[in-house]
C-alpha cells in the first residue's frame, strides 16, 4: 500500500495517541459504511462518488469506488493519480452527492455534484441543500495547505468561446434549473448536430432557441375540441389566480438577437464581421440571408431603440412571431394546402352535382340520400379550409408586407429576463416598439380567474377573433415568474386554437371526427415544452451570466434535439 497524499501524517499522528485510542479509532473506521442511500434511493453519498451500477451494493470494490473513485492508472505532472471521468458517463436516475477531489467551484453533471471546493487549499467549504439543490458556500480565511496542484489552473483547460461536438454528442443528461432533468438522445443528438452544422447561423449568436407549446387539455364540449375552459381550470388548478389571453399569431416563430452597434457585438457576442444580430427560426436558421437579413435586423433595432434605452442595455433577445406566415411557409401553402383546396373544390361540386341528378331521377336509396348530404358538408369544410388557410396569406416582395410581433423580452445586460419577470412585465416592455412599421402589436387581456364574468368575456374574446380568421390565443400565468426547483410542472403557457383554424391542422372534416380526436394523446407534448423550457431558460441565464459558449450551446442544442422526438406534429 502507497502511503501519500498526507497519509503519512494522519499515522505518525496516530502512533502518538495511545494503543486503546488506536483501537476504538480502527473499530470506528472498519464500521463505517461505504456510502448512503438516501430518500428512498433517490440520494446517493459517497466520499469519491458512486457509478450507478453500485448504488445500495456491499463489496471490496464497492468500497475502494467510493473512497477513491475511479483512476486511469496513470498520474499527471504533479504525481497525482488521473481520475476517470465518471459522471461524463453517470446516466442513474439518483443524484449522487461525494468530494475527494477538490474542484474550484462545485456544479452539477449529470445528476452528480462534487462539493469539494477545497476549504482548506483556500478554496470555499460548500453544502448542498437538498432537495432544494441549492448550494450554500462560505470562502476560506485563507490557504490551510498548499495543494499538490493548483485549485484553479492557471491556464485555462479551454477557450470559453470553443465548441467541440463532444460537448452534443452521445447520450447526455443536462440538469436544469428551472425544470426537469432531461435526457437527449444519441439519434435525436446526430439529427440535431446535422441541421446545426449544415444550416444555422454562428452558434455565438444562437444563445436561445424557443420550447415547443403545450396545447390546452382536450375539451368535451359540442363542435369544439380546445376550448378556453379548459385552460382557465388548469390553471386554477395550478394556484395562478391571473393570467393573460395573448393573440396567437399565425406566422413563424422568430428569436431576434440584437446588438445596439457592430462594437457591442463584438464585446458581447465575439462576433467582428461588422453585423449586429440576427433572426433565427426554431432551428436556429437565419430568415433570411445576406442584405435581406441585415436590413431587417437594422430595421428591428431601430424598432427596438425605446426599449433598449429604458432598460439600459446595448443588446437584447427577443421572442416574436415573424408574418405572415406566407412570408416563409408559401411553398409549404402552394404544395400541401393550397393543392388539398384546389383538388376539393373541383371533385367535390362535380361528384354533388352527379349525386343530385341521380337524386332527381328517383334514385333516392337511403345510401345515397347519405352520401349527398355527407358531400355537401364536405363541399362547405373544404370552402371553410380555403379560407382558413387563405387568411394567411398576404402579398410580400422581400421585406416589403412583412412585420414582426414581439411579446418578451428574454434578455439584456446583466439580466434574463425570462427568468426573472412576469408576462405583464413582458408586454408592458415590448408595447414601447408599437408604432414603429416594422411592430405588429399583441393583443391581449388580463382574466380574473376567480371572476366568472372575466373568464365569459375572455372565451367571448377567443371566439370572436378566431371568427375572424385569428388564430387562437395562448393562455399564461400573468403575474407568476419562473421558481428554480419549481416541482409543480406549471406549464408557461398553453394554446388555444380556434375552430377554424384546425381544419388547416386536422383536415377539413375534421369536425366529423371529434370522437376520435379527443382521443389524442397530449402527454409527451405537454412534458417535451415543460423540458424545452427549462432547458431555453437556463441557456439565457448562463449567456447573460457570462458562461462558457459551450455550456451556453449544449443547452440550445439540446432544444433543437429534442424536437426529432416522436410526437404528434399536429399538436
């Protein structure tokens, strides 16, 4: 056996101490077990840490993991042992809590934490709160030992602005502060990296890519399958006694980053190429390339000029809805709607008009009698499909007919505000750019939920613009803000489709087939936006905080990832 590593001052202590003292120090020692289970297996603690296949197991090997860890064999420039990196490759479902080895600031991978900051190198003495999973930390007086090798490198062990695709690749687990902990798959990881690497903008720009939506619970309601009911009750559920009824915008999802000048966006993004944002799709796609791109990321800004003085940044990201949706989608419109349409409104007419002759001759079998009136409400469905579809669509030549809707802001200088303000905050800030051309305002109200009138007029609100060709509303705790280690799984917001609209989504008979609708299946959407929003979340706070690009993109990435899971596209 070696004797290192201050071991040989703890024996040479004791061969000063009396042989009973020796004694009942061994017998103290050989008692103690290797590591604890804790909360019915859902806390791991272990002196060195603990791989998942040794959790709640009793043995000599068992034991030498959780004393020392794991080793490669080999020893570095100082003499000490090279450790395996084990919680890279830790996938258990209990967090695992331990030390030895004693890192400069303690942080979460992979559901393991190392509270070893070295007190006594003149480190800090950290404790985890748990469940909480805050951490506590108390800086040392001073250096107690000099350590073997430095507490923290003098160099840095990597370029913070460095990407490498170890980083999103694999198998990966990423903790998140303000929702689940979530697991990225290998094959949604390799879809993930090839849109990325083929088809986004420079990652140093994509600091957030925005979670899918959750849409509202199925309603039971006659000709409706969502409702605003249903929203209101689970949020009162929920314990939101307000929230707010935003318009649902029929376009395309945009994240606006923008930087105030060229300098501003080199200090803050390390981005030198002269260009001061950008407007990116869900997949991190620019919108739209070269000048085009540059003449509406300057014309944004200057929309945005209000909102940056008032809050006292050079940049921001913003959430917004880039329309109309023809301005992108009209490929999309022309060969799957438009075609459905145009098709509909030649059989169907042609195949009524054969039926009523036939009819008019005398042919009047119960069958056919079924089959004309089941075509003529075909032929009503598919007019109402055109112009559902049709409201969309608007003429644009470049960026003449388009405009841009915000309705957050995600973050600025020193602060993400996504994570630390409430959606009344939101649109409160985000009213300051109405007026400019570029702005299409959000409407909106606020709802009591405790008030029956307020949720009535609401509803009324909903069927009204959806009457007029809206698309829906997106119902939001108003003046809730995001909790870290919030257990409720309260989603962010919920959507509300109108009846319309979802003959584009369904099919236009799909009103026909609401006893089979109400069927779907809303669990892995409704659990994939509570994922993707804690993980968009944590993104923005590690950006504004001035982490790593690379932990900053693991994040996004795992947004992007996320999206290749098997769900509904209808939802």
């Amino acid at each position: 056996m070696t004797v290192a590593h201050g071991l040989e001052e703890s024996l040479a202590q004791l061969a000063e101490e009396t042989a009973e003292f020796r004694e009942r120090m061994t017998a103290f020692m050989d008692g103690l077990v290797a590591h604890y289970v804790l909360d019915e297996g859902r806390l791991v603690v272990a002196h060195a840490g603990l791989k998942e296949a040794y959790h709640g197991r009793s043995s000599r090997r068992v034991r030498a993991f959780a004393l020392y860890g794991d080793t490669t064999g080999e020893t570095d420039d100082f003499g000490l042992p090279v450790r395996y990196p084990w919680a890279q490759d830790y996938r258990g479902s209990a967090t695992v809590v331990y030390g030895h080895t004693p890192v400069p600031t303690a942080e979460w991978v992979n559901g393991t934490i190392c509270l070893d900051t070295g007190v006594v190198f003149g480190g800090a003495l950290t404790a985890l709160r748990y469940p909480e999973r805050e951490l506590v930390d108390v800086p040392a007086e001073r250096e107690w030992y000099a350590p073997a090798r430095p507490l923290v490198p003098t160099v840095p062990e990597r370029e913070p602005g460095a990407l490498a695709a170890a980083d999103v690749l694999g198998t990966r687990w990423l903790d998140t502060t303000f929702g689940p902990r979530v697991k990225v798959p290998e094959e949604n990881a390799a879809a993930a990296l090839e849109v990325m690497s083929r088809f986004a903008v420079d990652p140093r720009w994509l600091v957030h890519l925005p979670a899918t939506m959750a849409p509202v619970a199925t309603s039971t309601l006659d000709r409706f399958l969502e409702h605003p009911d249903e929203a209101f009750e689970e949020y009162t559920r929920a314990g939101v006694t307000t929230v707010v009824c935003e318009e649902k915008h029929m376009g395309s999802r945009a994240v606006a980053v923008l930087a105030r000048d060229a300098a501003t966006a080199e200090r803050r993004f390390g981005i030198a190429d002269g260009s001061t944002g950008q407007v990116v799709t869900r997949t991190g796609r620019a919108f739209y390339p070269g000048e085009l791109g540059r003449r509406l990321v300057a014309s944004l800004t200057e929309a945005a000029a209000p909102l940056l003085e008032r809050l006292g940044t050079d940049w921001l990201v913003l959430d917004t809805e880039l329309l109309p949706w023809s301005a992108k989608a009209g490929e999309l419109i022309r060969e799957q709607y438009a075609a459905v349409g145009a098709a509909a409104s030649v059989a169907l007419p042609a195949t009524q008009e054969a039926l009523d002759a036939a009819l008019a001759r005398g042919l009047d079998a119960p069958a056919l009698t079924a089959l004309a009136d089941r075509t003529r409400r075909r032929t009503h469905a598919a007019a109402a499909f055109r112009d559902a579809y049709r409201g969309y669509v608007r003429p644009t030549d470049g960026l003449d007919g388009v405009t841009v809707a915000p309705f957050a802001v995600l973050a600025g200088e020193g602060e993400a505000y996504a994570a630390t303000r409430s959606h009344r905050w939101h649109l409160e800030q985000v009213a300051t750019m109405h007026g400019h051309p570029l702005v299409t305002p959000t409407r909106h109200r606020f709802v009591d939920l405790a008030d029956a009138g307020q949720r009535a007029a609401a509803t009324q609100w909903w069927l009204d613009l959806t009457a007029a060709g809206g698309e829906g509303m997106v119902v939001k705790p108003a003046d809730d803000v995001p909790v870290p280690g919030d257990g409720r799984r309260v989603q962010p917001g919920v959507k509300v489709r109108g009846r319309e609209y979802l003959r584009i989504i369904y099919g236009p008979d799909y009103l026909d087939a609401l006893d089979v609708l109400r069927q779907r299946h809303l669990g892995r959407k409704r659990d994939l936006a509570l994922k993707e929003h804690g993980l968009g979340l944590d993104a923005l706070v590690r950006f504004v905080a001035g982490d790593p690009l690379w932990e900053v993109h693991q994040r996004v990435f795992a947004v992007l990832a996320l999206e290749s899971e098997p769900v509904d596209p209808r939802l």
